[in-house]
C-alpha cells in the first residue's frame, strides 16, 4: 500500500517567530537562546541521555555554542520546561516548505521526566504547530534501532514505522548505528492529535 497520491497539495508556510511560545498546561515550549545553557547542561548532563545520540556538550560554553550555531545548521531549537523547570530540548530538522516536510529530533530529555507527560505534551505541541500553522504535509522522527523505549513512546502516539536506515549516524561513543524512521502525514494528524490528548488526560 502506498500513501503517494498526484493530487497537487496545498502550500505550506514557515514563518518563525523567536518569541513565540507553545503550551500545554505546565509544559513550555520556547525557542532557545544562550540564557538557557547553564540550566540545560544541568537538566541533560547524565550519561542515560547521550547513550543513543552524538553531541554532548561537556560545558555550559559549549551548550552556549550549539545554540548559537544551531539555526545556520538547519536545527531550530525549543527549550523545554516542565512547572518552569528547564528538563530538555527538542528541535525541528530537515524543513523542506516547498515539500511541505520536518522533522521533529536532537530531542534529550532530564531522565527525571521520562515515563511522563513531558514527551506527549512536547510532541502535541511541535505537531500542532507544523500541521496546523504551518500547512505541513509530513512530520518525521527518527531513533536508534537500540532504543527500545524511544521507539515504544513513537508508536504508542500512532505514528507509522516506515523502514531502518543502515549505518546511519554515530553515536556518542562513535560506533555507528541504524535509525528507524517514522512518520505522521497530514491525513493522519487528527488521529494522532486524539490519541495524544487522551494520553494527556489527568
């Protein structure tokens, strides 16, 4: 079965606002700037977060320094917080508007929040944001064939596994891994966007 249709589809749009600001109850989303560093070296700096992905910054200057380099890099970052609390980081990748794609990835969360309401909410928020602002057409995420959970927490919200990519990337300790990749179109949404508020449920 194939999801391809010649069906022209609509435009999308990307406008970027460095203010803006994505909620969810308790759970922030904004765009990250070098005030976060210090509290984003603290939040991610544990060994269980770089197991699966390279570039662990090893100093508050060097949190400082991907931040500032991640827009010329293609990577739009979101600080994550939790109650006020800074706990993670998640971006958007790999935006093609006139193929109306990104990719939501370079997400580490503080093991503290794992297992909680922290990657639902973030994840409604991001989708919400691509599907619904901005006219995308597809929304991508990628993990490591070696993580389990990663891959649980993708399917339980309803996205579709779509095949492994061989010797894809390195990981922290630089053997290299195969990444499974996953995707939600624009015809889905509805059912993820449910699902994923039924998770968010007290």
């Amino acid at each position: 079965m194939t999801s391809s249709t010649d069906a022209p589809l609509p435009h999308a749009q990307w406008e970027w606002n460095d203010q803006a600001v994505l909620s969810f109850e308790d759970i922030e989303l904004r765009p990250s700037t070098t005030c976060d560093a210090d509290d984003l070296f603290v939040a991610l700096d544990d060994d269980q977060v770089w197991t699966h992905v390279k570039g662990r910054p090893i100093a508050v200057d060097e949190w400082a320094q991907v931040i500032n380099v991640a827009r010329s890099a293609g990577r739009l970052m979101w600080t994550v917080r939790d109650h006020g609390r800074i706990v993670g980081s998640t971006s958007f990748l790999d935006l093609s508007i006139v193929d109306a794609r990104v990719e939501i990835g370079h997400t580490t969360y503080s093991p503290s929040v794992w297992g909680t309401r922290v990657n639902p909410a973030c994840k409604l928020l991001l989708m919400t944001w691509a599907f619904e602002e901005c006219g995308m057409n597809r929304v991508q995420l990628k993990t490591d064939i070696r993580n389990l959970r990663s891959q649980a927490a993708i399917e339980r919200m309803g996205a579709t596994r779509e095949g492994v990519l061989r010797m894809y990337q390195r990981r922290q300790d630089d053997s290299i891994r195969d990444t499974v990749m996953y995707s939600v179109l624009a015809h889905e949404w509805p059912g993820v966007k449910e699902n994923l508020l039924s998770r968010l449920m007290p």
